[in-house]
C-alpha cells in the first residue's frame, strides 16, 4: 500500500519511527511532513494527507499532532475519510474490523513512541472485517456525507 503521513510540531518527533514500521511492513510511505519543530497548524498538514486517502492517490493515511484530536477533526471533514483517533491497541484492531478507517491520528503528547509504533503496526496490518453489518453502517455514515456535499 502506498501511507502518506503528516504531523504537525507536536507530533513531529514520532513521525521517524511511525515510518519506519510502515516500511517494515513493506509499504511505501510519502511524508507531507512537517520537519520542523515550529509552531505549524494541523490542518495544513491533515487535509493534504485526508485529500491523498480520499483521491485514492494514497490507500491510507497517518496523522500526528501533540492529541490527535486537531488531526483528526480536520481529516474528517474530508468526505471519503474515516479517521479514528487511537491510544490504544483494541482500538486500533477494532477500527479496521468494524469501521474500516483509511486515516489513523494519534497524539505524540499522549502515548509513547512504543505504543505508538505498535498501533500503527497493527492498524495497518488488520483488514475490514467485511460483515454486512458494518457495511450497512458505514453506508449510514456515506449518507450523511451525501447529504451535505451533494454531488455536483
Ligand atoms: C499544538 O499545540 C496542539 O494544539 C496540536 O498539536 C494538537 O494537539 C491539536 O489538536
């Protein structure tokens, strides 16, 4: 699969190592950054990632900040995206399984580098569970996304 990734100054110490695991994985990574640790604003560096995902230029994405929960809020507003927003590593299975999330954020000011890396680990490895259920759901929440950006 082909990750883009984006982090924001506080998240931009973790981003090394979450690229690291996804090329362990043997999947390519484009970094949008950022690389630097000023003081940047999330979203600049969320929509771009969100926009890639929904475009089907990039399969899936990973966004840092210092919560996750700025990355996340500006990823879904992306119409395409499922974002979850992650600390842990039930979660991070579960949202494959159930949700089938393209965008996973978490918060470099929350979880440690380790726990980090494992979630992004198993995030990326765990498929959509396929279940009609969750299709249906899913479907529900595509639904509210038409409602309110019509197709042209
Ligand atoms: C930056 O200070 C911080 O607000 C940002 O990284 C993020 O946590 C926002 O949700």
């Amino acid at each position: 699969m082909k990750i883009a990734v984006g982090a924001d100054h506080a998240g931009v110490r973790l981003k090394d190592g979450i690229i690291s695991v996804i090329k362990d994985l043997g999947h390519d990574v484009v970094d949008l950054g950022c690389n630097c640790t000023e003081s940047v604003d999330y979203p600049d560096y969320a929509v771009p990632v969100a926009e890639m995902v929904a475009s089907g230029e990039a399969d899936r994405g990973v966004l840092i900040c210092g919560t996750g929960i700025g990355m996340s809020i500006a990823a879904n507003k992306v119409p395409g995206v499922r974002c979850a927003l992650v600390h842990d590593l039930f979660s991070a299975k579960a949202t494959r399984e159930h949700n089938d999330t393209n965008v996973l954020a978490m918060g470099e000011r929350v979880i440690g580098p380790g726990l980090a890396e494992e979630i992004a680990r198993v995030w990326l490895s765990t498929e959509f569970s396929q279940g009609e259920r969750h299709i249906g759901r899913l479907g529900k929440v595509s639904d509210v996304e038409h409602k309110y950006h019509p197709a042209p």
